[in-house]
C-alpha cells in the first residue's frame, strides 16, 4: 500500500527540501522501491535540485497547474526506473487565493488535493512531498492527504516552538475538524544540527528529546554537513565515499522510517522506549554493511 510522506517544519531554511530529495532518491535507488516526489515549497528548491541532479531541462506542467487543470498526471516527469517527480514553483504561494475564488466551502478547499492525488499514488510505494513552512490551506490540502509527516526540526529555540505548535496546536485542529476522513500520524521528529559542539543546540536537543518522548526523536540526526550544502547548489552526487555517508545517512533514516510506520499499523503508535539501531552509518563511519551496499558508483 502506497505511503504518503510530508516533510514539515515551521521554519524555512533547515535543509527540508534537501532531505526530501535525498529521501527519494535514496528510496528509490537503494532500496528499488518506485517514488513520486512532489514539490510543493513556496521555493520550489526541490525541483532545482532534481533539475541538476538528473539533466532534467523541461518539466511538462508545474504542480499550480496540475492543481488548476484538475490532473496531476501532466506533470509527471520520470527521472530513473523508480523515481518519478512534479515540480514546484512559485506560483504556488497563490494557490489559497484561487481556491477560495474558485472553490465553494472550506470542506471542498481543503480536500481539494487528496482526490487527485489518490488518482495516481497506487502506482507508487512513496510519495514524498515537499511542503511550505505554514500552516495555511495549502499545507491543509497536503496534510489531509498524506499517511505520515516527518518534522524536520533546526536545532533551535524558536524551531522548537515551531514543532511543538505544528504537532500540538496546527494537526490537533485537523484531528478535531476532519478525523473521521484523515489518519495522518507524525512519524518523528528529525532534527538538523548546525553546531554539534554549540552548548545551546545541545540543550535544545535534550529539550526536545524530553517534550517529545525519545521514542519519538529519529535516531539520526542529520549534521551541518558541506556535502548535502553542495547538493543543493550542484545537485546529489554519488561519486565518492563522502557522498557514500550521505546516502548512508538516509538509507538509515528510511530504514527507521519504515520501522515507525510497521509500529503504528501494528500498534497505533510508537512503543514506549523504541530506538532505532544504525545499519549503514554509526558516528559518521560506514559499517561493514554501509560498504558493501554503498560503493560510489554514480547515480545513472
């Protein structure tokens, strides 16, 4: 069964849309499982990424237009054997305007995205979807349709307030208005690290480890690393062991990923004291297994 998976935050500028990307492609080349990315950020970073990273010159239709034609299947561009793509842009940012001009009701606006998307996500095992830093109509429209959201958490104070708003307050509001027709669940929350030895970021990770329940903290935390900074300015490389660790990374991310979703269908929930056991990388070194999966080879 397909699973529809946002990254969210209330923050701009955490590296949210590099993760996404990184998830997608590390999904659908290490683990061959076939992927839909959709680029929904007010920036449309996401779609400059994969525009760098697969030669990808054209895009059909951007996801604005998809929305206002009714069809997303024009603006699917396929990439590699797995991994298929919408792209963003910035037109999107008007898009709560022209539903409320062009959509009668708040029920109708806010469903407007699921219906369509359903439409073409069983050819899929993933989507991944890239999503605005707000918690307007159009992140509404993504949140009612998706399985699981990741909140991707700078290791900041105000970025911490954001998660707790966007958990507590934001989806608890969508429960209350909508919970007989939603069943998100937040998979995690997956903190960004700019400094690891800045005292303050490392109470804010006690902070949040402790609000949120550790159970409920990614077991990785995804570091200030140049690399992933260069994907977004050259796009993902697979080329040497420097970028074998960032796909190591997010091969464990994915791998817990999985494990939190099998806990919820099974369980409901998180179990009390879970924590994730690293397979490809522990303290930014590649494991036996890590080397013998993760051989720089490019990304053809």
């Amino acid at each position: 069964m397909t699973k529809v998976i946002a990254l969210s935050n209330q923050k701009g500028g955490v590296g949210k849309s590099t993760n996404n990307v990184m998830f997608a492609i590390t999904v659908a080349k290490l683990f061959n499982k076939k992927v839909l990315h959709i680029d929904m950020d007010l920036q449309a970073n996401s779609t400059f990424m994969l525009s760098l990273t697969f030669d990808q010159t054209t895009w059909p239709a951007s996801i604005t237009k998809c929305l206002d034609d009714k069809d997303l299947e024009e603006g699917i561009v396929h990439l590699t054997d797995n991994l298929d793509a919408i792209a963003g842009d910035k037109d999107f940012r008007n898009w709560g305007t022209w539903l409320a001009d062009n959509v009668k009701g708040t029920h109708n606006r806010t469903f407007y995205f699921k219906p369509l998307l359903d439409k073409i996500k069983d050819r899929y095992d993933y989507v991944f979807i890239d999503t605005p830093p707000a918690t307007d109509i159009k992140v509404d429209n993504i949140m009612v349709a998706t399985d699981y959201v990741v909140v991707v958490q700078e290791t900041k104070r105000f970025a911490f307030e954001g998660s707790k708003d966007l958990t507590s307050s934001y989806l608890q509001t969508l429960y209350n208005d909508f919970n007989d027709e939603i069943n998100i669940q937040v998979a995690g929350i997956l903190l960004v690290l700019l400094d690891k030895n800045h005292s303050v970021e490392q109470r804010i990770v006690k902070k949040t480890t402790e609000y949120f329940g550790k159970e409920n903290i990614f077991g990785q935390i995804i570091k200030n690393h140049l690399r992933l900074e260069n994907y977004g300015e050259y796009g993902v490389q697979f080329n040497d062991w420097h970028d074998s660790r960032m796909l190591a990374l997010f091969s464990d991310l994915f791998q817990e990923l999985e494990e939190r979703i099998e806990q919820f269908e099974k369980y409901g929930d998180i179990k009390p004291g879970y924590q994730y056991e690293p397979k490809y990388v522990i303290n930014n070194r590649l494991t036996t297994l890590g080397k013998k999966e993760l051989k720089p080879n490019g990304l053809d």
